[in-house]
C-alpha cells in the first residue's frame, strides 16, 4: 500500500479496490490555489496523470509511476513543471493506465 508518493504538493492516497476506472472528481473546480484529482484503478499497473494547456501542451507530468489497484487522489497547485505559476484558464487533466484514458475539464481561476 502506498503511503506517500511525491507529486505536485507531496502525496497521492489510496483507499478500496474499485471496479471500474477513471477519474472520478477534480474538486474544487474551478478552483483557486490547488485542488484534488479523484481516480479508480480495478488493476494495479503504470500510471500516467498530466495537465495539458488550452493549446494541447503538457504543462504539468504530475504522475508517471507504476500504482496499485484501489482509489487515489493527488493534489495540484496550479504549478507547471518548472514551478511556475500557471494563469487562469481551461486546463484538461489526462489519466492514462494500461491501454486506457481519461480527461476532464479544469477551470483555474484567479
């Protein structure tokens, strides 16, 4: 069982084994400041969860590890991967395990 992982503020947590996959909330959203990302695993395996831009450019790589199956949470701080502020405006947060993807809207407000 993980206990802490490093990530964009520190930790990733995990819980029960689901049964289905994907990313289950980004709250708040909008948000202001960080906020937490929510997803599933029914299988443990590579794990990638990135931030693209508007544009369709990755800004933040904010896991790219190998997790255990269950339910697990990170949380972003509106940082890119250099540590810079980002600015307000639409983000897409992109969940990739296995063969498998999912996104969601982010709205940064400032």
């Amino acid at each position: 069982v993980l206990d802490e992982l490093l990530s964009a503020t520190g930790t990733v947590s995990e819980k029960e084994f689901p049964e289905d996959y994907g990313l289950i909330s980004v709250f708040p959203n909008p948000f202001n400041g960080e906020t937490k990302i929510q997803f599933d695993l029914p299988t443990t395996g590579y794990v990638a969860l990135s931030i693209f831009d508007g544009k369709g450019r990755i800004v933040r790589q904010l896991l790219a590890s190998e997790l255990t199956a269950g339910s697990h949470s990170i949380v972003w701080n509106t940082r890119d991967d250099a540590g810079a502020e980002l600015p307000s405006g639409v983000y897409i947060a992109n969940l990739a395990h296995l063969n498998r993807q999912d996104t969601r809207k982010i709205l940064l407000l400032k």
